[in-house]
C-alpha cells in the first residue's frame, strides 16, 4: 500500500497570507516552556523519532499517544518539540505542523535557517539585489561575446562549411 503525500492546500495558504497584518495564524512554539522547531529527520520506531532541532542539536523524541493517535509524524516533517529538564538528548514532540503550515510559516520567516525547509525566509530586498546581481553579470558577459566575435575573422569559406553536414562527420 502506497503511502498518501501530503500536499499543499493552496486556497487555505492564501487565506493565511491575506489577512494583510503582520499576525502570524498559525501556533508558534512556547518559548516559556522551553518549545523549539525541529525536523523529523528518522522514524525509529516504538512511537520515537530522531529530531534535528533548530539549535543544532540532535535529539530523540517520543511521540505521545494522544497525538500519535490523530495525526502521523513522517520523516521531514516540520514539529514542536519540548526537550526534557532532565535529559537533554531526549524530547516530547508537542505538534506537528501541515505542509501549508510549514510553507507560510517560512514565508513569513519565522523558521531558523537550520529548519527552514522552505528556504523562503529571505527579504524580498536581497531576492532583487541578487536579480540585478545576475543581471549585470548576464550583461557583462554578453559584452565579452561580442569582443571575441569582433576579433575572430569571418571567411566566406568558414560559413559554406558550416552549412554543410557532411564536414562534421569527415
């Protein structure tokens, strides 16, 4: 039995994204209670998970029945883990977040660089200095094109043989 992608809900996303303030509508982490975002990097089995967390550490996480019951943890999967006050390696996933939630949360960016799946966490500012950037090169290049072109010689012969098929194949 083939396993269900989950996919992006597009008019849900748009919902989101119109509401035209800077309000975040999805549920962040608790940062009192020490909450952070991690990536389901490997299903172990036996309800556990190894987690990539954004502080850069690795850590064993437990699901608890009752999520585990509603919804299914799967590997890259964006989630909210709590590690333990007493064990730092092991930790509780909290919840988990939908595609469409994941993407508008990095939209928005609001994920660290090191869970952000996405990558859309840049400002809208350095996208265009980066199109300019590769515009200038672009023009820069095409420049060059046409100095060596001007340098090369062009013969009468060199078109007739270009033309001719037979003359790449001897």
């Amino acid at each position: 039995m083939a396993r269900r992608e989950e996919k992006v809900d597009a008019e849900l996303l748009a919902r989101l994204e119109s509401g035209g303030s800077d309000k975040i509508r999805v549920p962040l982490p608790n940062r009192k209670v020490n909450e952070m975002f991690a990536i389901a990097d490997q299903i172990l089995g036996g309800r556990r998970v190894r987690a990539v967390c954004e502080d850069g550490d690795s850590r064993l996480a437990r699901i608890p029945g009752k999520m585990r019951r509603r919804q299914w943890v799967r590997e890259g999967d964006l989630v909210v883990i709590q590690p333990w006050d007493f064990q730092d390696s092991k930790a509780n996933v909290v919840m988990r977040y939908t595609k469409t939630q994941s993407l508008y949360l990095s939209r928005k960016g609001v994920l660290p660089d090191i869970v952000d799946l996405f990558g859309m966490s840049e400002d809208v500012s350095e996208v265009a200095k980066v199109v300019e950037d590769e515009e200038i090169i672009q023009e820069e290049s095409e420049n060059e094109e046409e100095v060596i072109i001007e340098d090369k010689p062009v013969h009468s012969e060199t078109i007739a043989n270009d033309d001719d098929i037979d003359s790449f194949f001897g």
